[in-house]
C-alpha cells in the first residue's frame, strides 16, 4: 500500500497509541508523541513486512470522561488546523453546557462503543472522511462550524446496516447519490437543521 496514509493518535494521559484503518492489527505506543513519530516508520515497515511510501496525516483524538459517560474528539494536523481547531473549541464549549452533553453522547457509536466527533471542514470529502473508518464496520460524528456559534453534525458509517435510527440517518457513500467527491459543503446545502439547540445543531441526514 502507498498514498494516504490516516494515523489515529490517542492520548491516554499516561502516553500515546497509534492506530490506521490502513493497516488493520497495527498498534504503537509510545511514553511521548515524539517517541511514537520517532518510531512509526520502522513499526509500520515491520508491520507491512517491508517499507513503504505514505503520506502520513496525523488524527489527534482527545478522550473527554464526563459524567453521563465518555465522548471523543478527533482534530487532523492538516492545513485546515485552524478550521478544524474552531469546531473543536466549539465541541469543547457545548460539553460545558449540561443541558448540551445528552444531545452530544447521544451521537451515533463505533464498533467498541465510542461516541466520537472527527472536526471537519466543508471542503473535506466523503471520501477523504471514510478513509478514517474501519471497513469492517466503524461509525463516527463529522462536525462542521456553521454561523457563530452553532455546528452541523453527520453521523457516517461503513459495514452492515444497522437498524437504529441513527445508522438509518447516517450518510453513506452511494446514499442520495453521494460519492467519495462529495464535500461536506454539498451536503450541508442539502441538509435542514432540525433540532436547534444553544451551541450544537443536530440534523438528520
């Protein structure tokens, strides 16, 4: 495998761990961030069993343990950080916001039970965005900063259909003619907020 290569980077407080869809059974952890960069190419050249050009996009998760349960943040180091920093400080605020945390963990869940929110921007693609989700069957939140200071959210997922209305209303590529091309700025012009509330704006998709 060559090109695009999405690392998922957790921090545990007591260290970090990387994962990618792109290299599924892969994990690195390491004490601190620069020893796990330090690190990776060699693990993922003995991972692959030989080394490999990639394009790697680090995808920095943040785990947030409230009280009604645990919600995910994920933000790219990208060109689009300072957008994508914006959501974040935006999700940051609404979990401050009790009445706000309900409708947040009410979000579609992954394969291991997270709640997890990946902060967009309207020029990422669909395509772009699944390529961070496990094939064999995976969900997040994309969230996108609309006016001041509300944000779109979409629920994605992959694998078998699941008969929740969540999974039903999720956006899957293929749905309402979507492809790996479409933005999330063309969805966003398709898509009615349904549910306004004081920081967040759930819409059905």
């Amino acid at each position: 495998m060559s090109g695009l290569f999405h690392l998922i980077i957790r921090d545990t407080q007591t260290g970090f761990y990387a994962t990618s869809p792109q290299a599924p059974g892969f994990m690195l952890g390491r004490p601190t961030l620069d020893e796990l960069r330090a690190d990776l190419l060699d693990a993922l050249a003995f991972h692959f069993e030989e080394a490999r050009p990639l394009e790697i996009v680090e995808h920095h998760e943040r785990l947030h343990d409230l009280e009604a349960g645990e919600l995910v943040t994920r933000l790219a180091a990208d060109r689009h950080h300072d957008e994508r920093l914006e959501v974040y400080t935006r999700l940051a605020t609404a979990l401050r916001v009790p009445e706000q945390v309900p409708e947040l963990l009410g979000g579609i869940c992954n394969r291991v039970g997270e709640v997890v929110y990946v902060c967009g921007v309207p020029s990422d693609t669909l395509g772009w965005l699944f390529a961070q989700l496990d094939d064999q069957g995976d969900a997040f939140s994309v969230a996108v900063a609309i006016s001041e200071p509300f944000l779109m959210t979409f629920p994605l997922t992959v694998g078998p259909e699941d008969e929740t209305d969540s999974a039903r209303e999720s956006v899957t590529i293929g749905s309402r003619g979507y492809t790996k091309d479409t933005t999330l700025a063309e969805i966003m012009k398709r898509t009615a907020i349904v549910s306004p509330v004081k920081s967040v704006a759930r819409v059905a998709c």
